[in-house]
C-alpha cells in the first residue's frame, strides 16, 4: 500500500521534520510503500494565519491529498496540552479528512537535532575539528533557549572567524533540513531520540501516535 503523508508546516525551518517524518513512517510501517512526506512551504500558505489550523489544513489537502496528515505546532513550555487540543479541536471542523497526527515539539523542533555531532559538521560542509559540548538527550526537552543552543552549535561547527562569521545564517532552514537528511540516512537514524532513557517524550509521543494509527488502516 502506498502511504503518503503531508505536513503543514509552522515555519520556514519546518522542512527539517519531512525526513524525521519518513524516518518514522518507514520504521513503522515496513510493509508499506512510504513517499517522501510533503513539507508546505510559508509560500503555499501565503495568506492564511498560523492560527486557522483548519484553513492551514484545507489548503494543503487541496495541494497534497494524502493518507496522514501531520500538524507542527510548537509548545514553546513544557506543557503541550494547549496545542495537541488545540488541533483537536481543528480536526473537528476538518471533514472528510485523512487521519490527522499532531506534532507538537516541546520547546522548539532544534532539540530534535543536537544529537548529533557529525550532521552539523556535514551540514555546514566543514570537517569535525573540535569537541562538541552537545546537550544531554535527557535535557534537551528542558533548556531554556532551544533555538540559541542550536544555533551556537552550527557557529561552533562553522569556526570562522570575522566577515564569513558574520555572513554566516545558522537560522537558515537548509542547515536545519541537511542535518535531519544526514541523520535519517544513517543506520542508526532517529533511534537516541525513540530510547526511553533519553526522555525526548514529545518525539516519543509522535512515534506512538504513528503506531496506534497503523492498524486500524490495515497496514
């Protein structure tokens, strides 16, 4: 069965969730003929308010018809009740519909992606030179500045020095989305952030969300 999924982005770096996306699908549903999830771009949803999930999710089944549909919203706290109900509370309005399956990041979706020493190395094209203070997997869902943290990693990464420092963007979501390529394709991919002693729950949520759906879909 083919599976094809599309997620509606909350911002431009979102694109870095896609390969954490197929990563999951395809752990999950081995059997399954799992396409590459489709990311909206800002530019798709130009003209509708992060707030109107509904209109969010209207346009990209109007642009991407799909089996599963997946929601990004951040938490921005370590309480993310409001937001899981809040596209709840969407989906309610949203119908016919695929299964919809929120992603709701605690913090900030950058935790997701300071595991790994090599992919930011790969992802600012530089070798790995110096040491990497990288967070604890067990802290990342906690620190206070997710964004900043991650951002200082990429510069640490980069080690240049006067003008290419200042040019250099570590906000930019190609960084963001070569990390996550790099990571997916390794044997390993995803996993630290699945193992229960890391205690990444937000990503751990995601993962079983995936899993309740899958037999009820008959995959």
């Amino acid at each position: 069965m083919m599976v094809r999924s599309t997620l509606v982005a909350e911002g431009s770096t979102d694109g870095a969730l896609g390969p954490m996306l197929t990563w999951l699908l395809e752990r999950h549903l081995p059997q399954a003929d799992v396409e590459t999830t489709h990311v909206l771009s800002m530019d798709e949803l130009s003209g509708i308010a992060k707030a109107d999930l509904v209109g969010r999710m209207r346009r990209a089944l109007d642009h991407y018809p799909c089996e599963i549909l997946f929601v990004h919203r951040d938490a921005d706290s370590e309480d993310d009740a409001p937001r899981y109900e809040e596209i709840r509370r969407a989906v309610a309005h949203l119908a016919p519909a695929p299964p919809v399956i929120a992603v709701v990041s605690i913090q900030a979706v950058e935790a997701w992606l300071m595991f790994h020493a090599d992919a930011l190395f790969h992802a600012v094209r530089k070798r790995a030179r110096v040491a990497f203070d990288l967070p604890p997997l067990r802290t990342v869902q906690s620190i206070a500045h997710p964004k900043q943290r991650f951002h200082a990693l990429l510069r640490a990464a980069h080690a240049e020095t006067g003008r290419a420092a200042s040019a250099f963007r570590p906000h930019h979501a190609d960084y963001y989305i070569a990390i996550a390529d790099f990571i997916a394709a390794t044997p390993q991919g995803f996993e630290p952030l699945l193992d229960p002693r890391n205690q990444v729950t937000a990503f751990q949520r995601l993962s079983a969300s995936i899993v309740a759906l899958a037999p009820s879909l008959n995959w």
